[in-house]
C-alpha cells in the first residue's frame, strides 16, 4: 500500500543506497562529476562571451549541440524495441529488462533537454516557452509539440520506473492495470518524440536537404538500430558486474529487431540518395557536397561514407544468425551501427542541410572546444543519472534491498 511514510523511506533508503559503493563506483563517479565541472565551466564561458565562441555562424546555425540532441531524441524513442517484445507478445526474458531501457530513456531524454538549453543563446529567455508562464504558441509551432512531448515521454518514463522500483522496495506486485495502459501508452509517444523532431527539420521548406517526406521513418529506424545497440552493450556489462539474470536470448532477439530495422533505414537512405542525384535538380547540391565534395571541400566525405560503410558491415553482422549470436561480432556490429547512426544524425544531418547557404557559400563548420567540452558534461550527466539509477535499480530488482532489508543489503551491492 502507498503511504507518504514508505515513500519517504523509499527516498532516503535510496538517497542512502546511491551514496555507497566500492572504489570503482566512487572513482566512476568522480570522473563524470569531473566532466560535469569541466563542461560547466565552459558552458559559463559560452554565457558570457555568447555563442561565438562555438564555431556556428549565420551561415551554420545548428551544429554540434542539435546534433547530439537529434540522435539522444533516438536513443531515448529505442526503448519501445523492449516495450514491443515484452508487452504486445508477453515474452517474458525481454519483460524482466524493459525497466533497463527505460531507464536509458530518461537519461536520454535528460541530456537532450541540456543540448537544447545549451544551444539557446539566451536561455534567460526560455520561460517564453513554459506553459501557463510565457506563449507556447501551441499548436501552430512545432517546437511547441517537441516540448510537450518529450516532457510528456519523460514524465511518463520516469513514473513507471519509479512506481516499479517502489514496488519491489515495499515487495508487493505492481498493479497490472495501472503499469499496463501506460507502458503501452510508451509505444506511441516514443514514435512521436522522433516523429516531431523530424518534422522541426522538414517542416523548413528553404531546406531542401531535410525537406522530405521520409525524414520521419528515416529517423524512426535509425533510431530502433542505435538505440538497442548501446543497450545490448550495457546488458552484457550489467550481467558481467551485477547478479542480475539477462538471458541470451533476450539479447539475440533485440540484435534480431535491429537486423530489420537496419535494413529498412538502409534502404530508405539509399532510396533518397537516388531521389537527389538520379532527378539532377539544383537541390542534389546538398547531397553532392555530403558524398563527393564540392568546389574543393570535401570536409564531410570520410564522415558520410564512413557512416555508409559502418552500416552496412553492422547490418551483414546483425542479418546472418552465426555473427548475431557470436558475442565478438555481435558487439563489433553495436559499436558500428553507433558509429553509423550518430555521423548520420550530426556531421550527415546537420551540416549539409545548412550548407551551401542561400548564396551558395560554403561555411566549413567545425566544432570548437567549448562545444565539446560543454557536450562531454551533458554526457555526463546523462551517465550519472543513468548509473545512480542502476545503483538503485539493480538490489531492489533482486530484491535485495527492501523496506524489510533496508540499510544491512544496501552496504553489499556495488
């Protein structure tokens, strides 16, 4: 039963629980809150001195920091690849991580709220947008609908797995009727978060590099190859490090999904790069400067055909069953089609969307320091979330810390 005393206790247990570890997590943690200081520093540089410090100009206005924002977008929508699985078909090894994949989602959704609020350039001003306290101007501007939903996506994630987590701390059986209608609600708003973010792209008619009809499933199935992929890596680490029970075939069957969704952005992708160049309209210029170069600048050729090559080695790995269920390969093929889908969704999205500009000038942009290491504190902070998270998750999942238990287990989880 809920009452404001076992949640209370659930709290300070948990606040108790996080702060205690081995000198690994002490040291893990110290160095992302390192990262943390550094990029916060910078980020105070940028406040004072204003976006001119990062490498974006008129002619570049997005970079580095929207597209981190884009491909974390994706991250955080890949959590229905567990939800599908374990809810719409009850396959019970995939049900008992899906909490796993939520959690990923709201770390992820957290760092792609710090990439927005860092490429604001006046963030004093964000209020505008805060409903009730300045004009959203719902529904005519997209950027409205981005709010809403990805706020709304975070909510709802950070409820579930806060209600289950209480749960197994109080050790009673969640109830089905409530944590059913909203993990099914998940499936889709994770289509709507990436959807949306598509459509603040091609909605910009001027761009006619993002101006395309398949951006939104281009989107959707990178993002259900990415997404999965840091996952299945972090699955093997946790049951590597934690007593946590992750069975294979949980594994090869998410590395399954992938192999489809890889193939489908695969030939999406190839299906719009024959649009551009096959017609020869003056729009293909885009395309022409992102894979061959143009008027001597060929800055994002390496990244675009690495990008190309990246996924479709990771795609042959995921399709044939004998390198799916290798785990050398298998892992070969998650770092690839990271590589792949995060290139895809900054140097190969970005860059020449806004390049040629208007007046066919080419405006090499490169990120600058203080953009990386801003970049590098928000990663940060989505790992601490994510790993004090873990640090709580993973006793309680194995009932290991209860409100019977309490504080004599907390000391032996590390």
């Amino acid at each position: 039963m809920f009452t404001l005393r076992n949640f209370s206790g659930f709290l300070s247990d948990t606040l108790r629980l996080v702060t205690r570890g081995s000198r690994l997590y002490y040291a893990w943690v110290g160095f992302l809150l390192l990262l943390i200081a550094i990029g916060t520093i910078a980020y105070i540089g940028q406040l004072n001195q204003g976006l001119i410090v990062t490498k974006m100009r008129d002619q570049v206005s997005w970079g580095f920091y929207i597209g981190n924002f884009t491909f974390l977008v994706g991250v955080a929508a890949a959590a229905i690849m567990l939800v599908i699985p374990a809810y719409i078909y009850d396959w019970e090894p995939i049900k008992e991580i899906t909490i796993l994949g939520e959690m990923l989602a709201i770390s992820a959704l957290i760092m792609c709220l710090g990439f927005v609020m860092v490429d604001i350039g006046r963030p004093d001003r964000f209020w505008h947008i805060i409903p009730l306290v300045g004009r959203l101007n719902w529904p005519q501007s997209m950027l409205a609908w981005d709010v809403i939903v990805l706020n709304l996506y975070l909510l709802l994630n950070w409820f579930v797995v806060t209600y289950l987590l209480f749960c197994a701390y109080t050790e009673r059986h969640y109830v089905k009727k409530l944590v059913l209608p909203l993990v099914l609600l998940s499936i889709p708003m994770a289509v709507s978060i990436h959807t949306v973010t598509a459509y603040l792209y091609n909605g910009l008619a001027a761009r006619p590099f993002w101006n395309s009809a398949i951006l939104a499933p281009r989107f959707l199935a990178s993002a259900f190859c990415s997404g999965p992929a840091i996952l299945l890596i972090l699955l093997q680490v946790l049951r590597k490090t934690t007593r946590l029970s992750i069975k294979d075939e949980a594994i090869f069957k998410v590395a399954e999904l992938m192999a489809y969704t890889m193939g489908f952005n695969l030939f999406l992708t190839a299906a719009e790069a024959f649009k551009e160049l096959y017609s020869g309209t003056e729009h293909m210029v885009y395309f022409q400067y992102l894979l061959f170069g143009l008027k001597g600048h060929n800055t994002l050729v390496p990244y675009a055909w690495a990008s190309i090559l990246c996924g479709l080695a990771a795609f042959i790995l995921f399709l044939v069953p004998r390198t799916r269920t290798n785990w050398v390969t298998l892992n070969i093929g998650c770092v690839l089609i990271y590589a792949s889908v995060y290139i895809e969704k900054g140097m190969g999205l970005i860059i020449p969307g806004l390049t040629p500009d208007v007046l066919g000038d080419i405006y090499v942009y490169r990120p600058s320091f203080t953009e990386i290491a801003v970049a590098a504190g928000i990663f940060a902070i989505g790992f601490l979330v994510f790993t004090l998270m873990l640090k709580a998750a993973v006793p309680m999942m194995l009932g290991e810390f209860t409100i019977s238990k309490g504080r004599a287990s907390g000391e032996t989880v590390h």
